[in-house]
C-alpha cells in the first residue's frame, strides 16, 4: 500500500497522541508537596526531588531509546513497556507509602517511563505517519502532553483532598486506560511509506551543530519551567493563598496555557520564525515577575497560565526543528541526545533556583 489510508493515519495519531498524555505523569504528586515535607519532616529542596530526580531518568531514557530504536524491537511493543513503567511506579507507593526514599525510587520509575513515552511518541511521529501529517501532529502532542497534565495534576490533587496524600497516587489509573487506547490504536507493524521507498538507502547516524543547539536552549527552558512545577504548591501554603486542591488548579491552570498554545504552536512558529524560542524565554521571566510581587492567588492563575503558554511554544518547536535537521536514520538518536540533555535542567532546577530563592527572598515579597 503506497499511501496509507485515512483511517490509518487517523487511528495512529489518536494513538501516538495518547502516548503523549503521558508526558507530564511524575507531576502528579506536586500537589501534595506540603502534605509529604510535613507528613516526612522534609525542607523544600528535599520533598522536590519527587519530581526533580525523575528528570535524571528522563534523561538515561532519551539515551536507551534512541539505542532501542535501531535494534528490532517494534516501537509499539517499547511504547507499551514505557508506560507500563509509569504504572508501575505510580501505583507502588498506594501499597508502600512510609518510606520517602521508597517514594523517591518510584518516581524516578515513573520518570523513565515518562521520558520513553516524550521520546518515542516523537520516533513515532517521526517514522510512521506521512511527512505532510507530522508538522501538525508534533504541534499537537503539546496539547496532549498538557490535557494529561491537568488530568494527573488536577486529579491528583482532588483525590487527595478528598483523602490523604496517599490516595494522590490513585490518578495513575489514568496511564492504565492509555496503556490501553495505545494497545488498540497504534499499529504493531506500520504501513509501509511512499517517501521511504525514495530513501532506502541505509546513511550513517550523525549529529549536527543544530541537535545540540536546540538541547542547549531546551535545557534552560526545563530549567525555567521546573520552577513553577517545584514550587507553586509550596508558594501557595506558605503564603496562606490557598489549599491543596487550589495549589493543584494553579498548577492546572499552566497547563491549560499550555495546551490552548499548542493549539496554535505551528502558527506562532511561522509568524515569530526566528523570535519564538526568544518570546518564550520573555513570558517565562514576565509570569514569574508576576506571580512574585503579586503573590495572590489571581496572580498566580495568570502567571501559571503564562508559564505553560512560553513551555508550548519553545517545546512544540524544538522536536520539529530537530526532525528536518537531520536525516530520517539519525531521527531517533538525535531525539534521544535532546531529551537526555533538556532533562538535566528540570533535574539541576531546584539545586540552581532554591539558592537563588534564599538571596532574594526578602526583596518585596510579603
């Protein structure tokens, strides 16, 4: 079959698209932050590490699947066993919860679970649907990546509001139906591709200047980005702004900018093609100006909004840049490199914000 049908492509986007879902599950727990320092007697820095260490295995996940990709292995087949892990890891801690370095070890499951499925949904995206259908599905997995956040996030924390922190873990029945909608749609053996059979010919792997480049500025933005993660539930208990289903909707609120920039990630590349990774880097530093000095909780709503808005954008181009930059055989591992290296940043962004934290604190915020 020359030309994959519509259908075909149709049902594999709604399937690499599902495993996009899962590209924010390690930011389930954040709601309950303030509940595990105090319930484990933890500073800020230390309770953060449930969602900064996962970045380290983030990263080893970028690396292992860019090897696993050239190997016979059936993405579908490693794409299942990616999320399997984050079921895995989300579900451990509802039997063992009285161990903080237990919990730490499932997170960091949770997290290569979570950096396998940012890869291969991209490798996926990248290999088994036609080349006119990928600019826009890349665009789109912005927008999942972030419906899936605000379903963990906002689940999370209403479940443990409901309850205790323990039952925050209950959300991760959420990656079980995934792990199903993906079983069923995304295809064991792709359709052959009318553009592959022009390019048959077996090229080496190679890097260039611009992977490394685009892995470069992705750093600082997961650096950026890990800040509101990291922080806002803490932010909002201190300052007495709200309670933890509140903290868990401002955390939900980024991703709702995220997900509506998404939409529209295609087109602000082309209108700002030369500004847009600069114009992200601008509303992350407006939005934290922001949420600082008007530390209320409407504040906090707009400058979160903002937030998950600037990460749509620099992280909904960066793939795409990538994927016309190299050749179709050094797709993968040039995914691979750039997600191992972003994900350094979200893993280091405690250990470089906290300090910075503690030397300006007192400037104007009460």
């Amino acid at each position: 079959m020359d030309i994959p049908s519509k259908a075909y492509v149709t049902k594999t986007r709604y399937g690499i698209l599902a495993v996009s879902s899962m590209g924010m599950a390690s930011l389930a727990i954040t709601p309950s932050y303030a509940a595990i320092a105090q319930n484990f007697h933890l500073t800020n820095t230390s309770v953060q590490m449930l969602t900064s260490l996962p970045n380290l295995f983030m990263m080893l996940a970028g690396i292992i699947i860019g090897r696993l990709t050239a190997t016979k292995l059936k993405l579908k087949t490693l794409t299942l066993s990616a999320i399997l892990l984050i079921i895995l890891g989300g579900f451990a801690p509802l039997l063992i919860h009285n161990s903080f370095a237990f919990l730490l070890i499932c997170s960091c499951v949770v997290g290569l679970g979570q950096g396998a499925c940012t890869n291969l949904s991209q490798v996926l995206i990248s290999t088994i649907l036609p080349e006119k259908e990928r600019q826009g599905t890349l665009g789109l997995t912005t927008t999942f990546t972030n419906i899936g956040g605000i379903i963990f996030i906002m689940g999370g924390g209403q479940l443990a509001a409901s309850s205790t922190w323990v039952s925050n873990y209950w959300i991760y029945i959420f990656s079980a139906l995934a792990l199903l909608v993906v079983f069923i749609l995304v295809p064991m053996n792709p359709e052959d591709l009318e553009e592959n059979k022009e390019t048959n010919t077996v090229s080496a792997i190679r890097l260039n200047k611009y992977v490394f480049y685009c892995a470069f500025w992705a750093f600082f933005t997961m650096l950026l980005n890990n800040v509101l993660n990291n922080n806002i539930s803490i932010f909002i208990a201190q300052k007495g702004l709200g309670s933890t289903s509140q903290a868990a909707l401002t955390s939900t609120v980024s991703l709702i900018g995220g997900m509506l920039c998404g939409l529209i990630v295609g087109e602000i590349g082309k209108k700002f093609r030369y500004f847009s990774i600069a114009l992200s880097f601008l509303l992350y530093g407006l939005s934290y100006l922001l949420i600082g000095f008007g530390s209320n909780l409407t504040t906090a709503f707009v400058g979160s909004f903002i937030v998950g808005a600037a990460m749509s954008i620099a992280m909904g181009q960066f793939p795409y840049l990538i994927s016309i930059a190299v050749n179709k055989q050094s797709v993968s591992m040039s995914l691979g490199v750039y997600a191992a290296i972003y994900s350094i940043g979200g893993v280091v962004s405690p250990f470089v914000v906290n300090p910075l934290t503690e030397i300006v604190k007192n400037i104007g915020l009460r």
